[in-house]
C-alpha cells in the first residue's frame, strides 16, 4: 500500500518544485530517531550490574552516563553541521552504522574503561537524529512544517521514554550486555532501511571544516530569535533535569521507599508529552508561537507547585511530572518551529547551536540539582526548578515587550550565495529515484 504525500510544498525559487514528504516517510524516520537516541539511556538501570561485572563503585560506574553525554554534546557541535556540507542520507547512514559499531564494543567490553570509550563513540553517533529533523523540515511543506517536526520528536520522545523501561527487561531475561547486541543490530537495519527510503540531495559545495563548525556558533551572533530560543530551551530543559536529576532520592526514602524498578517507570509519565509536542507543532504551523511559548513557561513553572506538594502525595508527584513534561515538550517543538524558519540553507547548523545551549542548560540543572537537594531538600530543588522555569518567562515578557530585532541577513560564513549552488537558493531536494 503506497503512502500518502504531504500536500505539495510550493515551489522552490529555482523553479523546479520542493519534494513531497510521505507519511510513510516521516513515520519511519520517527521511529529511526527514538530508536538511536535511545542509546543514551539504555545504561542508566544498569549501573549496578555494570559495577559488579567490572568489580568497581557505584561511583565509578555512573562516570557511564557522564561519558554518553559528553559523546552526544560533541556531536552535537562537531558532527551536526556536517549537514549542510555532506547530503544528509550518506551521513545519516554513515552515522547508524557507526553507532552500531560503538555498542558492539560496548556489548564486548572486557573492562570500565573500553566501555566508557565506546560510550563516548555511541553518544556521538547518537546525534543522528538531530541531523534528520532539520532534512525532514526541509523536505517538508511550511504549512506543515510543524506538525512534522512534532513527529520527529515524538519519536524521539518516546526513544527516551522506553528506554530504561526495554534496557531493564532485556537485562532481566538475558543479562546486561544483550541490550547492546540488540541495539546494534536495530542500528544495522535502519542504516539499510534509510539508505533506501531517504531521499538524495544535490551536491553540496565545498567548505572548510572549521569554517562550518565555527559558524554555527557564529548564528547564535547573527541570530537575534535564535539567541532567544536558545535562552528558552537551555531553562526549560534545566527545570527538567532539576526533577530527574533528584527525583530518586525522593522516591527511594521515605515516605515512598521504591525500588529502582519503579522509580524507572516513573518516566512512563512522561508519555503525555507526546500530546504537548503534537498540539504546539499545530500551533507553530498556524503562527501562534508566542502564546505557546508563554503557555509552556506557565506550566514547566507551575508544575513545580505540584511536586512540591509530591513530598508527601503521589497524586500530586504523577500530576508535576506530566504538567512538567508536556511543558518541556511543548517548548522544544516552539523553539524548533521558530529557529528552522530562520536560514532555511543553514538548518544543520542552527539545529547544532541551539542544542549545545539546550544540552549546556541540562547539565547546569543536573549540577545545581544535586547541590541544591544535598543543603535543602526537596523543597529547594523545586525552588531552583521553578526559578528555572521564570527565567524562561521572563524571556517570554521581554519578546512582548522587545520583539527580537533584525537579524544581520549577509550569508552565513561558509554559506554559498546563491550565485554558487543550488542549496543557498532554496533549491528542491529531488526525491531518490526508486
């Protein structure tokens, strides 16, 4: 049965009209998307048998999830620009097949330190996904750009989501290092399964390196509305992990005393953000970002009134978590929405500056959660989540108030013109022959 297109997007300016993105398309490159950033978090339940199989601390083992990380954020900045250099299905391609081979490693690993390498290889390869949501924006129509990016990351969600939950059984019924062998050969399927379904693209002209990388930071100078977007989702995306940095020391003490088990299927709550994310791609698509903006502030704010009151009420606990979610979400899929209509021809790049500030602001609410829990508790790590949370609406006050000004609009450096290829003139991406 043959797919359905997306409505046609109008054409291009060089005359020759933009490719149709198929359902069936968006859905397998959803799929692809969880199931790679997925890697980051299948070791997280298993810390405890990884320590005793390498005979090290706790401790030590958790250095595991710090190297993952660590891999991811240097993609981030060194692999996903590569976007607007290489077509994007040989790197995509290139980057699952690659993947594969760090978790074979991770499965073999005859000591921490093998493991902590190839977990560092793993998270960079991991960035694949940040490469495909940019190529599905281009590939999609703009009156739907929105709706399908918000698929995209729904996938990824999920990927997140269902990730501890799969890593936990399969080490349950066939030990802790099948997970890896699993993933790896997920990685090798979709590797061949995007190769045939990705669409080609033109030939892309020839940039320094460090030209490219350099001025995807550059775009955070230029770019008035990235600069701000960027602000919103590093604080939101802190919030976040100000809750999931500590929620296991709530749960696991009194008055809940769960096992790790449970705690884990905590983050089945996280679920709802799925409706968040499609609801603000509708949104994004009628123009409506600067009320969802506010409206997912509100709630990632709010939502720590809820867990405060989590303390001593699992009702009110679930209800922050999801109000929490669905605002974190709500806000990627705005922010996302806004920045990819900046520099259609720099797409790659813009993606790759505004995660690095997303992943920089994670890893400030993951510092500061700790700290903040060990000197006052649960009551201040949800002043610190909420104080997070205002930081973003008062980003949002300022866009009412202060609109973000005009960006500089010469040609990104390391940007052809259009006088030098097709991509800097918006040209069609020609869909693979069959």
């Amino acid at each position: 049965m043959t797919a359905r297109p997306e409505p046609a997007a109008p054409e291009a300016p060089t005359g020759r009209p933009a490719s149709a993105l198929t359902r069936g398309l968006v859905v397998v490159m959803a799929v692809a998307t969880g199931a790679i950033v997925a890697n980051l978090y299948y070791a997280q339940p298993l810390l405890h048998e990884i320590a005793a199989a390498f005979h090290v601390s706790p401790a030590a083992a958790a250095a595991i999830v710090t190297c993952t990380q660590v891999g991811y954020a240097a993609g981030l900045l060194l692999i996903v620009p590569l976007g607007d250099l290489h077509p994007r299905r040989f790197l995509v391609v290139l980057l699952y097949g690659a993947a594969a081979v760090g978790l074979v490693v991770c499965a073999v690993a005859p000591s921490l330190w093998v493991f902590e390498v190839a977990s560092v290889a793993t998270g960079a390869t991991s960035v694949a996904g940040q490469v495909m949501i940019p190529f599905a924006a281009d590939l999609a129509p703009e009156a739907r750009r929105g709706r399908v990016v918000a698929r995209l990351m729904t996938g990824l969600l999920l990927g997140i989501l269902l990730a501890r939950t799969v890593s936990g059984l399969v080490a349950q019924a066939w030990g802790w290092r099948a997970i890896f062998w699993i993933s790896a050969g997920v990685m090798v399927v979709f590797a061949t399964v995007l190769r045939r379904v990705l669409p080609s693209e033109p030939a892309r002209p020839h940039l320094r390196y460090p030209t490219l990388v350099g001025s995807s930071l550059r775009l955070l100078v230029d770019e008035p509305q990235l600069r701000r977007r960027a602000w919103h989702g590093a604080m939101v995306f802190a919030a976040f992990s100000v809750l999931w940095t500590s929620i296991a020391f709530l749960l696991s003490g009194a008055p809940y005393n769960y096992s790790t088990v449970v705690i884990g299927l905590f983050g089945l709550a996280g679920a709802f953000g799925v409706l968040a994310a499609n609801l603000a791609g509708r949104l994004a698509d009628a123009k409506a970002t600067g009320p969802t903006t506010l409206a997912a502030g509100l709630a990632v704010t709010g939502s720590f009134a809820l867990l405060w009151a989590g303390k001593t009420s699992l009702a009110a606990l679930l209800l922050g978590v999801i109000v929490l979610d669905m605002g974190t979400q709500g806000m990627q899929i705005t922010n996302q929405a806004v920045i990819y209509a900046l520099r259609p021809e720099a797409r790659s790049r813009i993606n790759s500056a505004y995660m690095v500030c997303y992943f920089v602001g994670g890893a400030v609410g993951s510092l500061t959660a700790g700290v903040v829990y060990a000197a006052a508790g649960w009551a201040g790590v949800c002043l610190l989540g909420a104080g997070f949370g205002a930081l973003s609406l008062a980003m949002a006050a300022l866009d009412r108030v202060r609109p973000p000004g005009s960006a500089r609009r010469g040609p990104v450096s390391g940007t052809p013109t259009p006088a030098t290829g097709a991509i800097a003139a918006g040209a069609a991406i020609p869909q693979r022959p069959n």
